[in-house]
C-alpha cells in the first residue's frame, strides 16, 4: 500500500500525483521530484539496448529511512513513481509489480479516452478509484 | 359497473394517474393512500369524494381497481365540472373535461392539466396557460423542486417548437434536483421524461429530417431521470410538427407525471426504485440513438471511432470532463472506440446530464451493452400503443417486465453482465498475474509452470515398478546379448554417481530389479545377480537424484558365494583364445568374487590409488592384476606349490608382492583367511631364509603401507607376464576358468575395475593386518627383553637405593 503515487509526463512534469492526506503532502512532492533524477539514471543505464528490452519495472529507485521509492517506465516515456512506506515490510516486490501493473493498465484505459488529451491532468475517476484502492487505509 | 367509455386522451390520463397511484406495480391496484391523495387534489369537498369511491365501488371492494379507479377519475371530473354525480352520468357527459388535480402548492397543475386536456379537449375550459419555457423555469426555483421541474418539463412539450428550448446550461435547472435526486435510479418515475428526444436533433449538424424522423418521443418514462430539459443542440422547427403527434402523448405522460409526482412526497418514490429503473433506454430512445450512430457509421455493427465520437459528443456542449467521464463509463471494453451499444450507452448518459442528473460512478445495469447484439427493432408503432406503452411506461418498467420491444433476453443478460463486469477486476487481476509470470521472480504467486521443457525443479516420481520393458531390459542383459547397450547407461550414472556413493560400502545390497529406476522388491533379484550392479547404480544414482523415492532400498541379501560377476568379454575371449598362455590382458576372475557394485567400487579404487589410476583404470590392466592371484583362490594347493616353488626363483618382494597382492584381492573371507595364513607361512619361510628380508618386508610394509603394495602392484603388473607364465599359473587359471560359471558378458569392465578395486583394498588390508601382527609380536618380544634386562638390572644394582 503506496502513501504516494504519482504519474510523470514524459517531459517530467507530473501528471497526476497524490499522496496520503495525513502527511505533508508537500514532502512526498519533493521525493518524486528528487526520484526523477534516478529513473533517468536508471532509463540512460538501459539505454543503451533497445527500448523494447528495456525492464519497465525499474525497481527501488532508493530507500530512505522512512519509505522507500519504486519506479515504473512506459514505453513513452511515462513514469510511475510510487512511495512505500519503510514500515510496511510485508510488501514484495512482486505486489509492487502488480500494482503498477494495475497503474499502467488504467493509465492506458484513461488514454484510449478520446476526450483526454495526452498530456493534460489525469482527472478521471476511475484512475482516481484504482489508486484509492492502492493508498495506504489510514484511519 | 357500467360500461366506461373513455376518449383517448381520458384514457391517457386515467392510465397515468393508475400508475401513478400504483405504488405497488402491481397494474392492478391502486393504492389507497395515493389514490385519496389524488382526491384531495381534486379540491373536491370530502364528501363528494366519499361519494365518489361509492360510486366506482371501490368501497365495496375495498380497493382501487383499474375501473374502479378509471370510473372514479371519470366522476371526478364530473363532479368538477359540476354535475351531479350519477353513475349514469360517466356514460352521457360528453365532452368532459379531464379531471382537476391540483396540487396544494402549485396550481401549475392545473395547467399542466390543462396543458394535458388540451390536446385532446378544448383548453377554453381550463385557465389554459402555457407554462414558460423551460428557459423561465428558474424563475420558479422557489417552489419545489419537483415544481420547478414539471414546469420545465411540460412547458416544453406545450410549445410550439418543443425543440427549441433555452440552451441553458444543465447545471443550472436541475439544481433543486439534485437535492433531491442524489441518485437517479431512485424512483424517478415520476420524472415526466421531456425526453431528451428533440433536443438531440440540434444535436447533429441541423438535419432536421432525419432528426425529426429519428426524434425519440420519449415517452419519457422512465429513465433519465427527468428530461424535463429538452436540450436543443441546434434549433429544429420543422420538428416541431413532427412532434406534435408524438409530444402529445409523451407530454401527456410527463404531464400526468408531473401532476401525480406532485402530489406526493417525491423523496419517498425516489426511494422505491424498485419498479423503475431510470437508466433504461426507452424504444424511442434507442431508436433514435441508432438512427444517430448511423449518421456516424453506417454499419451497425461497427465501431465509432474515438476521434468522430468525441466530435459528436463534443457538440452537446458538455465539459470535457464530464465528457470523458462519460466514455469511460460506456467505453466498455475500453477499446477507444464505441459500439452501437457503447454509443447508445454514451448517448443516453449525456442526454440524462443534460437533464441535470449525475453521472453514475459505474455504468448502469441496463446501460451495460449486452453480451448479444439485439436486433435494432423498427420503432414500436407508437401511435397505436400509446396507451399500453404509456401504461407500461408508467409502471415505468419494473424490472420483470421489459420492455415489449427488446428481445425478452436482455434483462437477463442485463443481469449476467453486472456480473461479468464485476468479474472483470478478477479478471484483471488474473490476466496481471499470468502477465506477470514473464519473470520469474513471482515465484512465490506461481508454480514453476510444469513445463516438460524446462529442467524439472521438482523431484519426479520415477517409475517404481518394474514394467515389460524393464523386464526385457534385463532379459538381455541376462543373456548378455547386448551388453553394451543395457548396460552403458547403467554404467554411466554410476560412473557419475561413484564419488558420492559410498564405495567402500560393505552392504552387499541387491537392488531393486528394475532397469531404469526404483526400489522393486529383491525378490526379482535374486533371480539376476548379474544385475545387481547395474541396478546398484542405477539405485544409487536415483537415490541421490530423487531424495522422494518411498523405500530405501532393501537389503541385499549376502553375497552369493559363486561368482556372480561376469568375466569381461575380453577375459574370456582371452582365456578361452589362450587357455594355455598367459596373456597380458588375460585373467580369469576367482569363482569365488562376491558379487559387489562394481561401479562405484571401481572407481573407489580409482580415488584411493591414484597411483596407479592408469592401471587401475584399464580394465584389462586390473583384471590381470587380479588374475594371477584368484588362482590362489581357486586351488591353493598349487598356490602353496608355487609358492614354494616360485619363491625362490624370483625376487623375494615381487613373489612376496604377488602373493600378497594375489591374496589382498581376494575378496572372500575364506579365502583371505587362508590367505593370511598362507602370507603368514610364507612370511616365516621368508624369515627363516632371509630374516632381515622378512623384517625388510615387515619394515617397508610399516613406512607406506599402501604404496608398497601399489608398487607390487605395479611390480605385478610387469612380473605378470613371468608370473603368468608359470605352467601351473596358467593351469590354475585354466582350473578357474573352467570352475567359472557362465557369466554374463553384461558386466562390464566397470565392475571389474570395481571388484579389482575391492580386492587390492582387502589385499591391502589384509598386508596391513599381517603387517600388524608382527609387529604386535616383534613389540612383545621386545618387552619381554626390556623386562628381563630390568630384572637383571635390578638383581645387578646395586642395593644403594635401599
């Protein structure tokens, strides 16, 4: 169960990101932001095969003492980036998986809509459903 | 009760007001409560009432039936007009006016009423206003919602040009609505539904022709909730005319909607969504959304693509995120393109937003687009069913009954598809794990698949039983036929198996009799000791490798005292070539060689002497190492002959070498006893002729044990041909070879390294043995002196210790 999922355009601006309420929200900002340095890294590292070899899941992009930081790349260059927190030690690196499996699945459902144009904030509901059901239940 | 003849347009209304009052669905009964309800509206003085419900006999039965309640509108009316109210009245009064419901609050009522009779009776009776536009409807916010609503939705249906209503925003009208009308599938019946029909006309780029041919007259019922708003995309006044007809009966209905919702506590109804299920298309509705997917694809079978439906949605002026919100709920296999079910879906949710109402969070049942493709009827003759339609309608369709006009299997599809889509998250999900099965790092969600092809991770039952094949396997290595074949892929394990298996081991197990695998009962072995070999590996190797097997295997029963090894080929090819030469290569094995695993002995030898790898190896470079001395097995008596004969003619170490090594490779107990014994004599003749070769002997023996006896060994192996070629050599081994049974030439030269192995290791032993036993001697003897030089010693001391 991710605190904080966000979705970063190819051009790394965020296209959808959203965060447990209870923390400063702020803070999980900043920590997609500073990962963004490490899914490039991580994508140049790859690079230089072709892109279809490319892994989509790029793992633990880094831990900190707190949560932990996965990463997701499409094929366009989209990323999912996915805060978890440290504490919860029962997630596998499996469930992270298919968690983003889950994202990228409805991240295409949102682009097979004709009225969403690429590149414009995700505000679709039922993206907004499926992340809900991967946040942390905080009570 | 009198025979009630109602006009038309009285037998609109009578049949909506029965809906409305029909709570119950039941079509049969009205219910008590509305029906009273309905009187009071009536403004007619409580009594007249009363006297009405005894005329239509509802007194009498106790209920509202249809008639009775047909008959009791019917005096109504009669009593509004002024007329006394007779039985035979309801039959001669012509032209009476529709009766008068008017609600407390609104005297809208009255003018829908006469909106309604309007039609159909002449509107000088009634106060005949027309109701504003929809446009001006907000003015009257004040008044209930659903006021404000029934103003909105029957002012349309009044106007000339219903189509041509205020492009007002949806938000806004349906505000009041929204209170109320959280959820639009709650008991929206009485929603007059203006029927988002007309307005879909501006919809299209202004083909009134078609649009108005297509214009779904909704009756309205059900669905969308209220589609008071007939949202116009475009104004249509060639429309109108066409309206007119159908208009009227869906105004009537939406009037009577109008007039029955007011009357009644509309929060309640909304509750009771039982009989009503607001999402469903009507026929018109579809019909009309068919004739529109045509404009757009022709083939009704085939998809919309995203890009041409989003222009045309994008015409009716919706937010773009309400807009893709509603693509997501009807783009059902998320394809980016629509079906005509997907379209029709699509369509009637927009319409249902125009009206004001929200976007449900997943798609209605009755919007699912159905598993079967239903024929897209012709559009019900509306014209004659109006009544039955409206009547059905107004029951507005509870789900038992659908609507006449789609196929009878759609509700339950309807029913079934609910279901699949809520499947469809399982299915996601599996589709996710079978997606992600690719790597194999889900190896805890997922079985190593048992793929043939992949190396089996997991121990594999083997066969336990032996079968006919197995069987004949070992017929032929019985009869050694082929030897090579049967046995080579034995061997090969073994050879692989030899480190690990204990090759020292002294269990004469038998293995099973199985060729290829498992433990089988040592019943079938003893039958075929010559197999035991091959089966030991191919036990061993089998234990190793499948740590599952169920039994380990039995004990082998003790060795058979003859010999059970077969001779190599070539052993015997050779004796029997040069029965009276000694070859290099040729020996005749010891009847009495225990059987043994010849294998992983074999090899043992091989780990323990890696000195003499190279000899020991070579089979036939064993084998004549073991012949020469298996004679002395065979027939000691001419061992001690030649003995005592070939001590003296050759070196002393190479004849005592021979010996020994001829007797440490015996195997059998008997015969190594005999053996000792024999060594030992031989050792004390040795002595008595040479002492200090004996103790030489016993003292290189001491230093490397082993390797002496590997260079005897080797030494034998170059004294071979001399040794062998003693005539009594070579009559011995022609004795042993004569005394040999027949032996499988199956056995391959494995085993005999093997045994070959095992005999150098007893001969060892038994030097070592011998080794020892001198000097446990020679250390007796020499504490006996130290004794009695300490004896002396004392006895010479002098007594200065005293």
């Amino acid at each position: 169960m991710a605190v904080c999922i966000a979705v970063i355009a190819k051009e790394n601006y965020p296209l959808y990101i959203r965060s447990v309420p209870t923390e400063n929200e702020l803070k999980f900002h900043y920590t997609v932001h500073t990962s963004l340095d490490v899914v490039d890294e991580k994508i140049s590292a790859m690079g230089k095969a072709l892109v279809d070899q490319r892994e989509l899941y790029l793992g633990l992009l880094y831990p900190t003492e707190d949560y932990k930081v996965y990463g997701y790349v499409t094929n366009s260059k989209v990323k999912f980036v996915m805060v978890v927190d440290s504490s919860n030690t029962a997630l596998r690196d499996n469930e992270i998986r298919s968690m983003f499996r889950k994202l990228h699945n409805s991240y295409t459902d949102i682009m097979c809509n004709p009225f969403y144009n690429p590149g414009d904030c995700i505000h679709s509901r039922a993206f907004d459903n499926m992340v809900t059901s991967m946040m942390m239940q905080v009570c | 009760m009198e025979g009630l003849t109602l006009s038309e347009a009285e037998q609109r209304y009578y049949c909506d007001l029965f809906s409305y009052c029909d709570t119950e669905s039941t079509k049969k009964v009205a219910s008590n409560g509305r029906v009273l309800e309905l009187f009071r509206a009536a403004q007619l003085p409580a009594d007249v009432v009363m006297q009405i419900m005894e005329l239509c006999g509802a007194t009498r039965l106790g209920y509202f039936g249809r008639s009775q309640f047909y008959i009791a509108l019917k005096l109504v009316a009669v009593a509004q007009s002024g007329l006394p109210l007779r039985v035979e009245s309801l039959n001669t009064v012509k032209d009476l006016p529709l009766p008068r419901f008017v609600v407390s609050k609104n005297e809208q009522e009255s003018r829908h009423t006469a909106s309604y009779a309007s039609d159909a009776d002449n509107p000088a009776s009634y106060s005949g206003v027309i109701p504003p536009p929809p446009g001006r409807v907000q003015a009257k916010k004040g008044s209930v919602s659903h006021d404000a609503v029934q103003q909105r939705t029957s002012t349309d249906q009044e106007s000339t040009s219903p189509v041509v209503s205020p492009q007002q925003s949806p938000p806004t009208s349906p505000h009041t609505w929204r209170k109320h009308n959280r959820h639009p599938s709650g008991g929206n019946n009485e929603r007059p539904l203006a029927g988002p029909g007309p307005f879909w006309a501006p919809f299209s780029e202004a083909q009134p022709g078609s649009s108005a041919a297509g214009d779904p007259i909704w009756s309205g019922h059900s669905p969308p909730p209220h589609q008071e708003n007939w949202v116009s995309f475009a104004d249509t006044p060639p429309t109108s005319t066409l309206l007119a007809m159908h208009p009227a009966s869906v105004q009537d209905q939406t009037t009577v909607r109008t007039v029955a919702s007011a009357t009644t506590a509309n929060e309640i109804r909304r509750q009771s969504s039982s009989y009503d299920d607001p999402w469903k298309i009507t026929d018109e509705q579809r019909q009309y959304y068919v004739n529109q997917f045509k404009t757009i694809q022709p083939d009704l079978n085939g998809f919309i693509p995203g890009s041409a439906a989003k222009e045309f949605f994008t015409k009716s002026k919706l937010p773009i995120l309400e807009l893709s919100h509603i693509w997501e709920l009807s783009d059902f296999d998320k394809d980016g393109a629509l079906t005509l079910d997907e379209f029709c879906a699509a369509f009637h949710l927009v319409v249902a937003r125009k009206n004001g109402y929200d976007l449900p969070e997943k798609l209605p049942e009755s919007l699912m687009p159905k598993l079967i493709d239903l024929e897209d009827s012709a559009v019900v003759p509306v014209v004659s069913e109006v009544g039955d339609q409206a009547g059905e309608v107004g029951y507005s369709s509870s789900p038992a009954e659908a609507p006449p006009s789609k196929s009878p299997s759609m509700p339950s599809l309807n029913q079934t598809w609910p279901e699949l889509n809520q499947s469809s998250e399982q299915w996601e999900t599996f589709s996710e794990r079978s997606s992600s099965s690719q790597t194999l790092t889900q190896f805890d969600s997922n079985i190593a698949p048992a793929d043939p092809d992949t190396a089996i991770v997991h121990p594999v039952p083997i066969r336990m039983t032996p079968s006919k094949i197995h069987m004949q396997e070992m017929e032929l290595k019985r009869t050694g036929s082929d030897h090579a074949n049967p046995t080579s892929p034995l061997l090969v394990k073994p050879a692989d198996l030899s480190e690990e298996n204990k090759i020292s081991s002294s269990v004469k197990f038998v293995p099973g009799n199985t060729v290829a695998d498992g433990y089988s009962s040592s019943d079938s072995y003893t039958s075929d000791p010559e197999q035991i070999g091959s089966t030991v590996t191919r036990q061993r190797s089998h234990s190793g490798t499948s740590p599952d097997n169920a039994a380990p295997p039995p004990p082998p029963p003790r060795p058979h005292p003859s010999h059970s090894r077969s001779s190599s080929l070539d052993m015997n090819r050779s004796f029997t070539v040069t029965p009276g030469q000694q070859q290099a290569g040729v020996v005749a094995y010891p009847p009495a060689v225990p059987p043994r695993p010849q294998p992983s002995q074999g090899t043992g030898p091989h780990v323990h002497r890696p000195v003499d790898a190279e000899g020991l190896i070579a089979h036939t470079s064993t084998s004549p190492q073991q012949i020469p001395e298996q004679p002395n097995f065979a027939d000691f008596s001419q061992f001690e002959a030649f003995a005592a004969s070939g001590v003296n003619e050759e070196e002393e170490d190479e004849i005592e070498t021979h010996p020994d090594v001829l007797q440490a490779e015996k195997p059998s107990d008997s015969a190594s006893s005999l053996r000792a014994a024999k060594t030992e004599g031989r050792v004390e003749d040795k002595a008595a002729t040479s002492v200090p070769n004996n103790t030489g002997k016993g003292t290189t023996p001491l230093a490397p044990p082993p390797k002496p006896i590997r260079r005897r060994l080797k030494s034998e192996d170059e004294l071979r041909p001399e040794v062998e070629e003693h005539a009594q050599k070579t009559g011995v081994i022609a004795a042993v070879l004569a005394s040999q049974p027949s032996i499988p030439r199956s056995v391959g030269k494995d085993k005999k390294a093997i045994q070959a192995s095992i005999r150098r290791n007893k001969e060892t032993n038994t030097v070592l043995a011998r080794l020892n036993s001198e000097l446990q001697q020679q250390l007796k003897d020499v504490l006996e002196e130290r004794i009695s030089l300490e004896v002396q010693l004392e006895q010479l001391r002098p007594f200065s210790h005293l």
